[in-house]
C-alpha cells in the first residue's frame, strides 16, 4: 500500500514538473519570430486572455512559414493558430 503512495507522488512530481505556463511574449518578441519565419510585423499574435495560443494572422501562409511559426510556438509551450484574413484592398 505505501509503495503505491510513493509511486503515485513520482508518477505526480514528474508529470506536474513538465508543465510549463504559457508566458505572454512581448510585441518585439513575437515580431523577431515573425521576420526569422518570413512574416510581417504584427502578423504574430498572443491574447492576454488566452496565453496558449499563437495566433498568425496572414493571408495564404506558405508552408515553411506555418512550420516556423508551430516550431516556435511548441518550443515555448502555446499552440499555433493560422488565420487566414483577406483585407480589402484600396
């Protein structure tokens, strides 16, 4: 019985150790991620009322841009979310 409270704490300490909360990345942060993956400036976006996510803003991503941009985002713990927004020209 008391073996099983140990493992159980382990199993706990180690899964809870490997949980990392989602930190709210500067607008220079997110704009230097933006122009390494090919973007522009403001195209990369972090709500403060939903830290996890990484919003991309753009129209028509190429795929090594979305793949840059979701290596990142995993690499700091939020989830990429492509949006792809026509603008209104003129």
């Amino acid at each position: 019985m008391r073996r099983g409270w140990i493992l159980a704490s382990v199993v706990f300490a180690a899964v809870s150790g490997c949980v990392t909360p989602a930190v709210l990345h500067s607008e220079a942060q997110l704009n230097d991620v933006a122009l390494g993956c090919g973007l522009a400036l403001g195209e990369l976006i972090q709500d403060e009322s939903e830290k996890k996510l990484l919003l991309l803003v753009h129209d028509n991503p190429s795929p090594p841009q979305r793949v840059c941009v979701a290596k990142w985002a995993r690499r700091n713990g939020l989830k990429a979310v492509f949006v792809s927004m026509k603008f209104p020209e003129g």
